[in-house]
C-alpha cells in the first residue's frame, strides 16, 4: 500500500491539472482563480511547517496549535478568495442582467 506521503505528492497533479484547465478556460472569476492557486501556497506552508513540528516538537503538525493554525489560515484566506470571486461574479452578472433587463423595450 501506498503511504500517505505517497499520497499527498501524487493528489498534486491532478489539481495542478485542474488549475492549468481553469486558466486556460478564462472563465473563472480572476479572484477565485488566485484562490485556487492560494491552495498550493497553503501546500507550501504545511509540507515544512509538519517537518518542522515532527523535528521540533516531536509531534504531529495538527498538534502544535500556533503552526498548524498559522498553516491553515493561508487555506482559510484560499477558501476566502474562492468564495469572494464567485460571489463578485455573480453579483456583476445580476447587475448586468438587471441593466440589460432595464433597456428592454
């Protein structure tokens, strides 16, 4: 059986594929766009910030409070600018649609 680092590395491509697919698209919101990518500085964050508790501290990163916070708050800000691209676009789409609603004859 695989092991969890294993693991880990290779959930990396296909969210990097994910990632390539989306910019290429230009479809998603520019905001969310930068969220998604945020996800890989969370990535970042985490890989040494658990090496760091295991070596340190002997435990797990979930277990030294003030690293494993300090990692998950580069996902929460993620997350954030996720939600906040989606809820722009959709409210700059309803403002057009309300205009083009407002032209009509």
């Amino acid at each position: 059986m695989a092991s969890k680092e294993t693991l880990f590395a290779l959930s990396l491509f296909p969210y990097l594929g994910f990632l390539w697919f989306l910019t290429r698209s230009k479809q998603a919101p520019r905001l969310a766009l930068l969220g998604f990518y945020m996800t890989l500085v969370f990535v970042a964050v985490t890989i040494p910030a658990g090496i760091y508790a295991e070596r340190v501290y002997g435990e797990a990163l979930a277990n030294v409070d003030f690293l494993h916070g300090g990692a998950e708050f580069f996902l929460t800000l993620s997350n954030i600018m996720v939600a906040l691209g989606f809820w722009q676009a959709i409210q700059h789409r309803q403002a057009a649609k309300a205009e083009g609603d407002r032209n009509s004859p």
